[in-house]
C-alpha cells in the first residue's frame, strides 16, 4: 500500500505551536492567517457538503480548500477559472520574458516593509520596461506586460524578484500599426538595469524619505535586472509563463518528503545544475523559511501595465486586429486556446485540484448530487 503524500498542512499542525512560541510576536496577520487555513484545508473545520453517486450509490463527504492564496491544495477552480478569464490579453505575437532583482543587502527592508518595497519594485520595473520599449531605437511602440512578484528561493530564502512576460512588439501611438521587435531582442539589460534602481530610489526618497537614508548610495549602481529572453510565441509562450510563474507558490505538497518530530526534509532544484537536491532543516526553521513568501493582505502579486492595463483594453483589440491581419490570419479564437490550456496549465503548476469539480472517492463519477451541507467552524486555532 502506498505511503500517503505528506502535505504542508501536516508539517503545519506538527511545528506551528513551536513556532509561535518562538516568532509570535514577529508574526503578521497574515501569517496567522495562513497557519490556520493550511492547518484546517479541506476538512471538517472549513466545511463542506455531503453528496451521494448516482453510478455506484455511494455516499461521501466533501470538504472545501481554504482558497488561502499560499495553500499549495486547493487552488483548481481558481486557476481554471482565471485562465479563461484572461482571453483578452492573448495575442498571436512573440514574447520576452524579463526579470527584475534587487541587491541581496536589500532583502531585510523588503521583508520589513513588504507592502512599501515590494509595490514600488513591480511598478518602476515594469514602467521601466515600458518606457524603455517605447523609444524610437527599440520597439518605438507600447508593449502589453504582466508582472508576477515572487520572493523566493529553492530552498525557500527571501529573494524577491518580478518576472515579467512582455509582448515582442507593441501598438503605435496613433494606433494605426504594429511594431514587432527583433525575434531576439527587445531592450538592453545594461540600460534597463540602472533605469529601474534609479526609478525606484526616486520614488521612495520622495514617499518614504525616512526609508532612503538607510540605503548606501552604492546599492543603486548594482544590478536591478538579470534577465531578458525571447520566450517564445502566441499560445505555448502564455501557457507556459502562466504555468510557471503566476499561479507557482512557494512550496508544493509534491516537494515534501518526509518528517519526523523536529525536522522536516524536501527537495529543491538547485540553480546551477538543474539538479534536484535534498534539504533536511529543523521544523521550526522550515515554517519560517515558508511564512516569508506569505504576502501582506491585500497586496496583489499578478500586475498588468501598458498595452494589457484594464483602461487600455480598446487598445489590447486594436492590437490583436491588425496582428491578425498582417501576420496570423489563420489563427484561432483566443477564447478557444484559453480554454484548450487551462488542464495543461493546472498539470503544469503541481497545485493540487481537489475544489476543481467533485468525484465520487469509490467509482470516479462526477454524476453525483449534494445531499447535506456542513457549515464553516470557528477558525481552527494551531496549538
């Protein structure tokens, strides 16, 4: 019989009243938050219905997922639902995929001032792309960008950066043409590179004075931007970026290896090699390393500037228009390859699916009904 899967909702209920002894006073409401939910996902505690098979007539209970966006279970509905959301954004044009970074003596005032730092780096880096894009010697046009905050390593240490996917090519200003870049170039990192960290002292200087004057001037001359490759075209470039960066969290169940009463071992991918590695730290260290990528409420991580800005949508048709006259004219709906990816996309995240319709445990049916309804408890306090 095979072992079951060790989930972070285990590790969760083992080591969180450790940690709170140890870092409760540190801890943000979101972290709390995020304990309780994980520790009570998709059982009795958060609720559920109680639903009988027409196939096989069995009768089953149900529990709902927390829906906390840093459970690595139960995010399938979610994610099918926001793909197909996102037809609008999809245009048959290359792609470029860039990544802001900022310097490692930087990580300890973004982890102070999470909602502060972490805005400001999304919107300078990717107005910064936009800007940049926009003159004459490169793509002398608006590009569409959808930027995704991630904070994380392998091995779960703060490392804050933005990967932003950019449309290789962009609407004119008059809104009569399309300008494609090069099918292997977009901007110089060496010019967007000091452009973000100057973008991004200005901006904090003038918001937040008292936060400047702890940074040393050498900072703003290091590398803010590691990264700019072409990422492919149309359909497979948006699946795959989706896939690999939007709806990724932090750690997923399938990572987890074992544990014991006072560690914790999982795998990372390491880096350099592409190899995958092992890493066994203590249980208490481990929840610490993971509530560092539990975001502030309210803060969103998945941003959109230029062409794909939400007031810029008669543009996003304009764009998708003329491109479809002048270098796709075979291709499909967006509608229809949004919603031929979202299986893809969910496999692809290693995010679990159980909220993503209801199976009958026995037989597999989706032919069943629900018969009784369980009510959402007091949140489930983690000892």
């Amino acid at each position: 019989m095979n072992k079951p899967q060790l989930e972070l909702a285990d590790v969760v209920r083992r080591f969180a009243g450790q940690y709170k002894q140890q870092f409760g006073d540190l801890m943000l409401p979101s972290h709390h938050r995020a304990l309780q939910d994980i520790a009570g996902c998709m059982t009795e505690a958060i609720g559920g219905g109680r639903y009988h098979c027409h196939d096989c007539d069995e009768t089953f209970w149900c529990y709902h997922g927390c829906r906390n966006r840093s459970c690595p279970k139960c995010h399938g509905r979610q994610i099918s639902e926001w793909l197909k959301s996102r037809s609008a954004e999809v245009l048959p044009c290359g792609y470029f995929h860039i990544i802001a970074t900022v310097p490692s003596e930087l990580r300890s005032l973004f982890l102070r001032h999470q909602k502060t730092f972490y805005g400001l780096l999304m919107k300078t880096a990717a107005e910064s792309v936009r800007d940049l894009a926009a003159k004459k010697r490169f793509v002398d046009a608006e590009v569409g960008i959808l930027a995704v905050l991630h904070t994380w390593t392998g091995q779960l240490h703060h490392h804050p950066h933005v990967h932003m996917l950019v449309t290789g090519g962009g609407v004119t200003d008059d809104g009569t043409a399309w300008h494609g870049a090069p099918k292997k170039f977009l901007i110089p990192v060496k010019k967007l590179s000091p452009m973000i960290a100057k973008r991004f002292a200005a901006a904090l200087k003038k918001g937040h004075p008292e936060l400047f004057e702890q940074i040393p001037d050498i900072l703003w001359r290091q590398q803010w931007c590691s990264y700019c490759k072409p990422y492919g075209t149309g359909k497979d470039a948006v699946l795959n970026y989706l896939a690999r960066y939007v709806f990724r969290v932090a750690l997923t169940n399938r990572r987890l290896i074992a544990m014991d009463e006072t560690h914790v071992t999982f795998r990372y991918k390491d880096h350099d090699t592409g190899q995958w590695r092992t890493l066994r730290i203590e249980g208490v260290q481990f929840l610490r390393r993971f509530l560092f990528h539990v975001l502030p409420k309210g803060f969103h991580k998945v941003r959109y500037y230029g062409l794909w800005h939400p007031c810029k949508r008669d543009r996003q048709a304009r764009a998708r228009l003329l491109l479809e006259l002048t270098t796709m004219p075979a291709t499909h709906s967006a509608a229809i390859l949004m919603g031929d990816i979202v299986d893809k996309a969910l496999e692809q995240t290693a995010l679990a699916s159980q909220d993503h319709g209801v199976k009958c445990p026995k037989c597999g049916s989706m032919n069943v009904y629900q018969i009784d309804t369980l009510r959402r408890r007091n949140p489930m306090v983690v000892k």
